[in-house]
C-alpha cells in the first residue's frame, strides 16, 4: 500500500503553523457573541407583553371572541373550575376598566356594556360577549 502525499494534492493547501489557524475560530465565535449581545438587548427593548390600555383592550376582544366561537349558548359552558372559559370570560371587564368608566380622560367606549350581566350567570353572559365584541369592532 502506497501512501499519498496530501501536498501532491491540488485540493488540500497546507497552511502550516503560522498562518493563524485560530483566527478561524476565534473570529466566528466573537461574531456569534456579538451577535447573541444584540440579539438579547434588542429582545428585552421590543419583547414582552402590551400591558397599556389599548393593549389590554385588545387582549380583552380577542379573550371575548375566543370564548364566544366556543360557548354559543348556555348550555356550551362546562362545570366551573374545569371550563377555562369562566376565568377568561372574567378577565375580560377589568382588562377593558369595567370599574373605571375613563381611561386617560377619554371616554371609555366599554363603560356602557351592561356589566350587570356579570352576576347573572352563563345564561346572560352570551348577550354580554356579543356587545362586548361589537363594542371592540366599532373601534
């Protein structure tokens, strides 16, 4: 068996020792680092949630929509405690400031939903989320 001679080989170019072999590292990975700062800086200045007003009203239309295109009548509503519908469903008025009738000294286009029906049950909540939803979409 003959060996070959990798420097008879027009593919392979030997570098030797002095050529800084550990540029090759040391450059992509200060790349990568550099990379991973921004990238986690950036993250922490435009990630997270929307907690101002018109953020928590927006969450608060799309809660109303979800538990609506599953709860179509009374009788969609699972037991309490195992239908997550009645802790979204109650989230839904403080998250659009159904105690506070002003929101930043402007008119509130919530404070008018009968929040009454809060209290009644499933039976009148369907009426609520549909007005609640027609409040959003007017807008």
């Amino acid at each position: 068996m003959s060996e070959e001679n990798p420097a008879s080989d027009p593919d392979v170019v030997e570098t030797g020792p002095s050529t800084g072999g550990a540029w090759k590292t040391a450059v992509p990975m200060a790349l990568l680092a550099i990379g991973g700062i921004g990238g986690y800086a950036v993250g922490h200045v435009t990630a997270g949630p929307d907690i101002s007003v018109d953020g928590q009203e927006s969450y608060a239309c799309a809660l109303a929509v979800d538990v609506r295109e599953d709860h179509r009548s009374e009788a969609d509503w699972g037991e309490l405690g195992e239908d997550r519908a009645y802790n979204e469903f109650s989230a839904i008025r403080p998250l659009l400031g159904g105690a506070v009738p002003q929101r930043d000294g402007q008119a509130n286009r919530f404070a008018e939903l009968d929040w009454t029906a809060y209290s009644d049950g499933p039976a009148a909540w369907g009426e609520l989320l549909d007005d609640v939803i027609d409040a959003c979409e007017s807008g």
